[in-house]
C-alpha cells in the first residue's frame, strides 16, 4: 500500500509532476492506470492495460515502476521508443522525483559498432562507392567519443544503409573472446551495464530473440528481475512468432560461400581446394532457386506445394557443407576465425536438416520467392513459449514476478481476447481505460459513399484524387496510409502527375529518403509554406507523432485485412475452423480492428488537433462488420455527403480557439 499512496501523491495537484510542469492537471485515466501497476507492482501477477490516446500511459507505468524500488525490465517495439524512455522520459522522471535509479539501455549486437570489423570494412569490396566511405570515416570519427558504441547517435545514418553489416557483429562472425577488440566491445559493455542496474529497457525484437537463441544476455537478465512491463504489447504475438520461428534462406547460404571463400584463403590458402568447395555449395544453393522457374515463382508458396524434387535438393546443400566441414576440421586449429566458420557450417547444415523434416503439428512453414529463395517455420503464436519459458503459471525461468502488458489498441472487445488468447495471458486482469480526448468534436470520419471497390484498378487512383482535393484546401497536413506497398508506390505516382509543375504542394513517399528526415520535412512543411502530402505504409500506421496542425487529414486507403495468401493467417484459420470457430469472428476481424484504430490514432495527438479522417473503403458503409469496425474507432462525427466532407475540409482552415494544453499529461 505504501507504494500506492507514494504514486497518488506523485500525481496529484500540488505534487511533483504538478510542480515540475506548468498546467499540469491530473487525469482520471492516468491515475486509474497508475494505481493499477501500482497494485501489480506489489502483488505480482499479471495486468493487461489498453490506455486509448492521451491517457499518459508512459508516466502511468513508469512512475510505479521507478518508485517501487524493485528491478524492473522495461520492453518496447521499437528502438526509436526505446531511446525516448531512455534519453527523455526516465531522465525526467528521476529529476521530478528525486530518485538514484540506475538505468541501462540494452539492444541487440546489430545495434553496435564492432571495432574489429570496422577496422577491416575499408578492405571490403562493398566499400567502392564514395557514400560508404563518406559515411564510414563519419563513423570511424564519432568511434573516439562514444561512450556506448549505439549506432542510433551516427547523424544521417540510416537503419537501412547497406554499411551497417560492415561495422557491426553477428552471432555467427563475432570472435567473442578471441577478439582483438573485446576488452573494448560495445556489446559486452552494455550487457554488464544492464546486469548492474536497477532498470533495464530493451525491445520485444530482442527480448524473443533471446528466448530463441540465449545469446542477447536477456537470459541472464530475466531470473534476476521483479517485473516485466511489455508498451507497445498488441505488437508481442508477430515479432514473437518471427523470432522464435526459423529460416534458411539462398542469401544466408550464399553470405556463408563468401566468407568461407575469404576465410580460408586468408588463413588456410592452398590447404584444401577450397574454390571448388565453395563452388558445389554455391551451386546447391543457385539449385534451390532454380527449383522455380521466374514464371511459377509467388511471392509466397505452401510449403506441401513444392514438389517432390525438394528433399534431394536440400540433402545436396547437406552433403556440401558436410564437404566442406571435413576440409575445415583438419586446419581450425591454425585461426579463432577458421574455428567460428566451422561452427557456422555446423548449425546451418542443422537448419537444413530441419526442414528436411516434416513440419510439427503447432507450427507453420512456407517459401518466400523474390530475387532469392527463403523457407520459413513459425509457431501459429506465442502463447506457448510465454507460459512455458517466461510467465510464472509455466514454471519458466519468469517465476514470481510482476508482469505488465500495454497500448492503445490490445482487441474489440472488453476481455481483450484478440491479445490475452494469442500471448497465453489467461488469468491476468484486464484494465481498459478510454482516451480523455473529445473526438466527437475534435475529429469527423468521412467513408465516401460513392467509391472504386478496393480491388477495382481505379481505386488508388480515387484515393490520390481525394487526397489531394484534401491537401489544396488545406495547404498540405495530409498523410496517406496504405495496406500495401503497391498501393503506395501507385498513389504516389499519382499524387506527383497532378502536382507536377507545381511549387505550393509537395508529396513525400516512404522509402525515397530516411524515415527521420521524411517525418521532419513533413512536420516542417507549414513553417516553410509549403504543403506536403505523405504517403506511407507499414511502419508508419503506429508510433509516428504529428500533432498540432501538422497532420489534419488523415486518409486509410482500405482496411486492414491480413492478405488471404498469408501462410501464418491460413494456419492460424484452420487451427480455429479444428475448434469449431470462425476464423473471421475470432481472428481476421480482431486484428483488423486493431490496426485500423493504430492507424486512426496518428491523427489526434492533443486536446487541441482537430482533423479528418477518411476511409476510402464502401465496404465500411455496406457490409454488416463495418459496424464493429466503425464502432471499434474513436466516437468521431460521422460526414455522410460530399458536401459535409467539403464543409469539414473548410473548417479546418479556420484557427482552432483551443489552449493547447502542457503535452506533460500525455507521457
């Protein structure tokens, strides 16, 4: 109970939080959360919270979490939050409390710069363009100074830059103690750190990976551990099955040919005939592709459909590396390096051989089929793994502890079953506290009644003509989400013909600069004067913030339904139609739901945004479940006619008479 009264008086007026922030006002959803994880905090079990936006959810977990004086491991679904905890919210909350938490911020080894290897990238074939090497004397020079070697505190440089690989260590090339570097390595260093603290932060890609492997050091973290909290929790069931499944890919066999190439003749030249070697491993591997003629190739494949000359082909893959394990084993002992490729050909001929085997009856495995061949396993979800390995009911390494699962969207209905059901969290209590926003007046939903079907040709084309008719009113504040990337690339397209020669409107498509850089040109779009457009997909339906009057139009260009081709859907489709249920009620809906409300939630931010959003799908409007979809939104003002769009569009380019609020509540 102490531990409660201490997060009462934290947020109450006159507190703390109150003092450190002018216009603080308590909220009833902040301190409800609050006294909640308070609760858990000091019974141990599980709480599963959904905390609609602009509760303050962040503050709500964190404050009980710094004051209760217990070790705490604190996971998010992306590194970009994870920073935000570390750099900003927790260093905050210390200062306003007056606490000496010691704090670790711990993600996987691609996140870190490798010395060793940043000090052969040069030598590196892949280093011939004048870009990589601008980039790699940039990071060569920011190496002097940093303290922690997170690649994350390189300016300008991309999670995507083809230089990454080069500067940073995998599981299978790290040296581990034979390494020259390693009194120095980034990675050991941050794994002590978190070892020593009181709080730990990571993300869900890591803390699954570890379960899958034990390698990360969240192993040795977990037992010693007194709560867990998972943010971002509607996230846990995909990134789980993608990290506790395998898969084996050309590319992976590939990579191997290039280094055992290099390898060998950097330590064992003339020693076996490692040419040819690599050459009958290349060329089971190429075989693997060439299995699918380019005309018959589908992006994705049941794997029960791939034909009976599979099985020969792989065992070739086995029988190579088997060759070229019987060289290597007679000169491993001559370099650490020639040692740790040996280990690689003995774990990739063990992941060949597993799908040499028939696949486990509480798994799905399929082919993915593009520029190279990749076989995949995955659980159907994770609720095995969690209450086997990791929640107390299991008897797993979790034990006792006090466990925490959040965001703003976990399902549809009050038992939150779409997320309890898929992650094994039967039992836990179930908390769902509602947005304070006033979405009836602050936001209106327009579904055209009048519109190209989603699978119709013209349908893009109709969503660029909206948004755009949108964005001239407005001067830009439009973003467009899509399901596809396909989608995204034709709307664009689009957009930029029927701006072209023009200089007031602008249109940003993801994946043509940085995503950094393409959310700060869009949020500065209105203090240059010059409207912009974003379309975008994936990552940018969740954890994107444009508040203010940076985004005011918000348009969805369908809903959200999984692709029917998805090899885990079907799985998971017919596990459930084996139970008796319907796979669109108990799965399809659900998680549709969900990501519809992820994306509705980038457009109000604050209690002063004020916005639109449009979904460009009839089927909203004419089939019966698009009235649990509408009704899973926010209670926006629904536009039913062309004109009350137009009318709405006109308001919006009248100046809000709205204080904006201290954002302080909204943590």
């Amino acid at each position: 109970m102490a531990l409660a009264q201490s997060v009462t008086d934290s947020f109450r007026v006159g507190g703390p939080l109150a003092q450190a922030v002018e216009e603080y006002r308590p909220r009833e959803g902040q301190l409800q959360m609050a006294a909640a994880v308070a609760d858990v905090m000091d019974a141990g079990g599980m709480l599963v919270v959904e905390a609609g936006t602009g509760v303050g959810k962040t503050y709500a977990y964190l404050v009980p979490a710094l004051l209760s004086g217990l070790r705490v491991l604190l996971s998010t679904a992306t590194k970009a939050l994870q920073d935000q905890l570390f750099s900003r919210d927790i260093p905050h909350l210390r200062r306003v409390l007056g606490l000496s938490v010691r704090v670790a911020l711990l993600k996987g080894r691609s996140s870190y710069l490798c010395l060793n290897r940043m000090e052969s990238a040069r030598q590196d074939w892949r280093m011939d363009e004048r870009s990589s090497l601008i980039h790699l004397a940039r990071i060569e020079n920011w190496s002097h100074g940093t303290q922690t070697g997170d690649l994350a505190e390189v300016d300008a440089l991309d999670e995507s830059s083809p230089l990454l690989p080069l500067v940073t260590s995998t599981r299978e090339n790290c040296l581990g103690a034979r390494c020259p570097q390693a009194s120095s390595c980034f990675v050991n260093r941050a794994r002590r750190e978190a070892l020593g603290a009181d709080v730990v932060v990571i993300n869900h890609h890591l803390f699954f990976a570890d379960l899958n492997v034990r390698e990360s050091g969240v192993a040795e973290l977990l037992p010693s551990v007194h709560a867990v909290i998972f943010d971002e929790a509607h996230q846990l069931n995909e990134i789980g099955v993608q990290f506790l499944g395998r898969q084996l890919s050309t590319g992976q066999l590939s990579n191997l040919v290039r280094d055992l190439e290099a390898v060998t003749l950097a330590h064992a030249r003339g020693l076996a005939p490692w040419g040819a070697l690599c050459a009958t491993l290349q060329q089971s591997s190429d075989a693997l592709l060439a299995r699918f003629p380019e005309s018959e190739r589908l992006e994705r494949m049941d794997w029960s459909a791939t034909g009976a000359r599979w099985p020969s082909l792989l065992q070739d893959v086995v029988v190579a590396l088997g060759d070229a394990d019987s060289a290597l084993n007679l000169v491993a002992e001559m370099a650490p390096e020639l040692q740790l490729l040996q280990a690689r050909l003995a774990e990739m001929t063990q992941l060949v051989q597993l799908f040499l085997q028939p696949v486990p009856p509480d798994a799905v495995r399929w082919l993915e089929l593009g520029r190279q061949l990749r076989m995949l396993q995955s659980p159907l979800d994770v609720s095995k793994a969690m209450q086997e390995r990791v929640l107390p009911q299991g008897g797993g390494v979790g034990g006792n502890k006090s466990w925490v699962f959040t965001s703003a969207t976990l399902g549809h209905d009050a038992q939150l079953s779409w997320m309890v059901d898929s992650c094994g969290l039967a039992g836990a209590k179930i908390l769902r506290v509602p947005s304070p926003f006033n979405y009836a007046e602050q936001a209106a939903l327009y579904v055209p009644k009048i519109f190209p079907k989603p699978g119709d040709a013209q349908h893009s084309y109709a969503v660029a003509e909206l948004a755009l008719q949108g964005a001239q009113v407005l001067g830009g504040r439009t973003l467009v989400l899509t399901t596809t990337l396909r989608a995204m690339r034709a709307i664009g397209d689009a957009l930029m013909r029927s701006l072209q020669g023009r200089d007031d409107l602008e249109v940003l498509v993801q994946g043509s600069i940085p995503k950094r850089e393409l959310l700060a040109r869009f949020l500065q779009s209105g203090v240059q004067q010059r409207g912009t457009v974003l379309v975008a997909s994936a990552t940018f339906w969740e954890g994107i913030d444009m508040p203010g009057d940076a985004l005011q139009l918000l348009l969805i260009d369908k809903l959200p339904f999984t692709p029917p081709d998805d090899p885990v859907q079907q799985a998971r489709s017919k596990e459930l139609e084996s139970r008796g249920k319907s796979p669109f009620k108990a799965l399809h809906l659900p998680q549709a739901a969900v990501v519809l409300r992820q994306g509705a939630g980038r457009l109000i931010r604050r209690e002063s945004d004020r916005g639109i959003l449009v979904v460009c799908d009839v089927r909203l409007n004419q089939m019966g479940y698009g009235r649990q979809l509408v009704a899973a939104l926010p209670p926006m003002k629904r536009l039913i006619e062309v004109q009350d769009f137009a009318d709405a569009l006109e308001a919006l380019t009248r100046p809000s008479t709205t204080v904006h609020p201290s954002p302080f509540p909204l943590c």
